[in-house]
C-alpha cells in the first residue's frame, strides 16, 4: 500500500476542516499545481528548444549528407555504406546539439511518468476508503461527504453529470491541443484521434467507480485545462523561461478560437 493511500487524503481533511468531498478538490489542485504545473513548464522549455533545433539540424544534416557523399565517392563506397555513415554521424551531431542545449526528447516525457502514477495512486486510495479497505471510520464519512447531488462519495453517481462532465473536459483539453496547431502532423493527428476516444471510454469507466473518484479525475482535469491555458500565455512563458519559437503566437487564446471557428463554421 502506498504512503498516498494511508495518510495524504486525512491529514489534508483534518488540516483543513473541510467537508470531504472539498478536500478531495483542494488535494487535486495541490498536486496539479505544485507538483505538475512547474515539470509542465518544464516540459515546455524542452519542446521549445527543441523546436528551436529544427533549422540546424536540417542545416547541418544537408552539410554533412554533401560531406559524406564526396567522401564516400573518394573511398568507393556504396550507397547503402554512404547512408549507414551519414546517419551514424547525423545521431551524433544531433547528439551533441541535444546535449549542448540540455534539451534531450526523453525529458518531455518526464510530466507523464510522474503525473500518471501520482492519479493512480490517488484513485487508488480514493478507491479504498470508499470500500472500506483502509479506514471504515472514512468510510462512514465519505457516505456524508459529498455535496449537491453526490452526496455519498462511496457509490457512483447514477445521475452521470460527474462522468460526462469529465469526459466533455477532457475533449475541450485534446480539442484546444489540436485548434493550436493548424496543420497536424501524421503523428498529431493519430495522437488526436486516440485522445478523442479515451475521453469517450472514461465516461462509463467514470460511471461505474465511487464518486470520489470521479469528483477527484474531474477536479484534475479542470486544472490541467486551467494550465495548459496558462502556458499558451506570452508573460508565464516568459516568466517559466521558455524560449520564444516560430510557432508562438502573441495572441494565442484568439488563435484558438479562431481556429475552432475556422474549422467547425468554415469548411
């Protein structure tokens, strides 16, 4: 059992004296905000260097790919040699740029091997105290602790505004993803796709788990869409120190409207 199972969620409800389904909101917007917030700012001083990367590495790739054909010409090389030479080199020199720039691709993924097992692990917990599997004295008053139309934290809710809330967030965040970018990449696209229909099968999943549960994945999502909005701000990112690329915008929350209006009014 993790440490998050057995402490984090009563000492926040026993620090803050609030109601449980108010401390299951506040422990989402802790984690979100001081823990994911700045490794998503991170992220994206990452990916703008990276972008920023692109014009040199083409630059230098068509240098070196003239270099290795003169020398390969010299040495009597094939074309299937010129081309093992030309891409080994090119890994380097990328290698070295990478390195140079302290901007290694692995570390864009860093926000999702810390981000995905923390909501695991809360839901977990959140799983356990509303079976009773922890702690049946949380359990008693998570069938008390919710609010308005969910006011038994330990059962789903039949209603499912809860999960189909989720569900409409979680499409607005991949919907925003995709409006940034007016012209998708193969992998872009795929990428959008996927996201659509996830956010799809979470809705019955959503459906079926305690409310707790479901109050906690829609509190997390709201305020990973409060902060993807916040980095698309011109003055956060220059107050996190990401890099100006090509494809910022100084207007970036009337981008996306107008792409969206662009895309569903003018087709």
């Amino acid at each position: 059992m993790c440490l998050t199972e057995r402490t984090a969620e009563p000492a926040l409800q026993a620090a803050t004296g609030l109601p449980w389904w108010g401390s299951i909101v506040c422990a989402s917007v802790a984690l979100r905000t001081a823990l994911t917030l700045p490794l998503a700012a991170h992220q994206g001083v990452v990916v703008a260097k990276l972008e920023n990367l692109r014009p040199e590495i083409e630059n230098l790739a068509k240098h070196l790919r003239y270099e290795v054909a003169v020398f390969g010409k010299q040495q009597g090389w094939s074309e299937k040699v010129s081309r093992f030479h030309f891409k080994k080199n090119l890994r380097r020199i990328i290698s070295e740029l990478y390195v140079r720039d302290n901007c290694h691709p692995f570390k864009v993924s860093l926000l999702m091997w810390v981000q995905i097992p923390v909501w695991f692990c809360v839901s977990i917990a959140l799983r356990n105290y509303s079976v009773g599997a922890v702690d049946s004295e949380v359990q008693e008053q998570f069938c008390s602790g919710g609010i308005l139309w969910f006011t038994d934290l330990t059962v789903p809710d039949s209603t499912w505004i809860l999960p189909v809330a989720l569900g409409l967030l979680n499409l607005l965040i991949v919907e925003i993803f995709s409006f940034r970018n007016h012209e998708l990449s193969r992998f872009q696209k795929l990428a959008t796709i996927l996201g659509r229909g996830m956010c799809v099968v979470m809705i019955p999943i959503a459906a079926t788990v305690p409310s707790s549960m479901a109050l906690y994945w829609l509190s997390s999502s709201f305020m990973g869409l409060l902060h993807n909005l916040l980095l698309l701000s011109p003055t956060f990112r220059q107050l996190c120190h990401i890099p100006k690329t090509k494809s910022c915008s100084d207007t970036p929350y009337r981008d996306i409207v107008s792409a969206f209006y662009a895309r569903r009014f003018l087709k």
